[in-house]
C-alpha cells in the first residue's frame, strides 16, 4: 500500500458458556481517539485519527478494552465478557493505478463447545468512563488475583477480603488504617467494617478462629453481600488512585454498600 490507513478495528465478544449476548441491545459510545459499536457479539471501533498500521491503531484501542475487561470481572466475575480482535478494515489513500488493495480478513476455526446446564442472558456491559484508572498497578492486579479466586471459588471471602484489605494499609506503618483511609478516600468506617468481619466471622471459611470460641459465627447473607462491593469498590478506587494520586476522588462511605441489616 501507498498511503494505509486504518478505518477501523473489529473484536469478538468472548464469554464463558453460561453467558450470552445474542439477545443484546447494541450499544454505541465515543472517544477522542475512536467511535465504537457492540453489536451481534462484534465490536468494532471506528477510528477518527490516523493510524497507518494495525499495531499503532490497536495501541489507541487496548487501554479502553483492559479497563473495560477489568470493570466487567470485578462486577461480573471472571471470563463474562472480553474483547478478541479479529481483524482490521484498512483502505489505502493513495493507491497504484490498476492494483486493488486489500484490507485484513479474519481468520476463523471450527469452535466446538460443550452444552451449558444454566445460561444466562445479559445486556452489553456499559463502557467505561473516561476516569483515569491505572488497572496494571502491582497492587491492583493482587487483589484482582485473589478477587478472581473467590469469584471460582477457589478462595473464601474473609481471606480474599482481609488480603484486600491488607494490601492498601501495607505502606504504612503507624497510624496505618487512618492514612490508609486518607490516601485511597475510603472512609474509616469502612474499613472498620472490612477489618471487623474478616477478623472475627466468616464460620468454617473464617480467616482464623477465635480465642477461647473457637470457630466464629458465619457472615450472613448481608455481611457477604457487603464485604463483596466493598472489595469491588476498594480494588477500582485503587486503581484510580494509583493513576492520579491528587485527583479529586470522591471518598467511599458506608452508604455507598449495602446495608448491614434489613431496613
């Protein structure tokens, strides 16, 4: 080609057996760099700059889809929606007199799938906002690490949560908890609260058992419930801090999680 230019960039929607989006409203959305569609199980994003290469226009596309995958397991759980790509439509702008130029196809297998026992149909995930998140933070992808063990079950909720937990007091020493709150805006209630449960419930899947007790009470159904957003909530507000530590972020309080008790 002459003069390449990448028109556009075209994704599969992968998900585990148990999802589908074949009933899915499409959904559109745009950015400075791109105008994207969901559509059929495809994305497709429309590039508004230029790019010459398949590389350089996949580079302007890969940070919105890894904060997109990562947003879609912490609210989901792992394996519900990710992005493939497939191929890339490519024009050329100045081409050879006679010779016709062609873009990139895909290039498909044969996919044999076994027959899911439950299936359960979802709408798109919405795309993510143009808030800054630094999602490859060492210590965000720890705790998505242990968050996506407890999503498979392969992890109790106490221990996934304390390690959360631990994991953004680490860096301070003493006074830890009230720093810990300051720098990541999430208030000290919360993570009281967190502390409290994964410390001392969580029944045969606690953390530690009890002095003198034993092992402790189990969480009830609105403990899970609130360690569970509370870990979601913690790993995304690290991964904004950790991105723009200034930012005015607003600060995570007990009313943002669902209630302890029934109202």
């Amino acid at each position: 080609m002459n003069d390449p230019h990448v028109e556009a960039l075209i994704y599969v929607v992968e998900h585990v057996e148990t999802v589908k989006y074949d009933s899915a409203t499409s959904i559109e959305f745009d950015r400075p760099a791109f105008h994207g569609e969901v559509e059929d199980e495809r994305a497709r994003f429309e590039m508004k700059e230029h790019y010459s290469t398949e590389g350089e226009a996949q580079a302007a596309v890969q940070p919105f889809i890894d904060q997109w995958e990562f947003k879609e397991t912490l609210r989901t759980g792992p394996g519900q929606f990710a992005l493939r790509f497939d191929h890339s439509e490519i024009e050329d702008r100045h081409p050879t007199p006679g010779v016709i130029a062609l873009s990139d196809q895909p290039v498909r297998g044969n996919v044999t799938v076994s027959t899911p026992t439950v299936t359960v149909s979802r709408p798109y995930p919405q795309p993510p906002s143009e808030a800054a998140m630094d999602i490859h933070d060492p210590d965000v992808q720890a705790m998505l690490h242990r968050y996506t063990g407890y999503r498979e079950r392969r992890e109790p909720l106490p221990s996934m949560a304390y390690f959360c937990l631990t994991m953004i007091e680490y860096r301070f020493h003493r006074n830890k908890r009230p720093k810990t709150s300051r720098h990541f805006r999430i208030d000290l209630d919360v993570l009281d609260k967190i502390g409290h449960l994964t410390a001392d419930k969580g029944g045969l899947d606690a953390r530690k058992a009890r002095k003198q007790k034993g092992v402790p009470e189990n969480l009830t159904p609105h403990e899970r419930a609130f360690l569970e957003q509370a870990v979601r909530k913690m790993i995304l507000q690290a991964a904004r801090v950790a991105a723009s530590p200034e930012a005015d972020i607003p600060t995570i309080i007990m009313a943002d999680l669902p209630p302890l008790t029934d109202k």
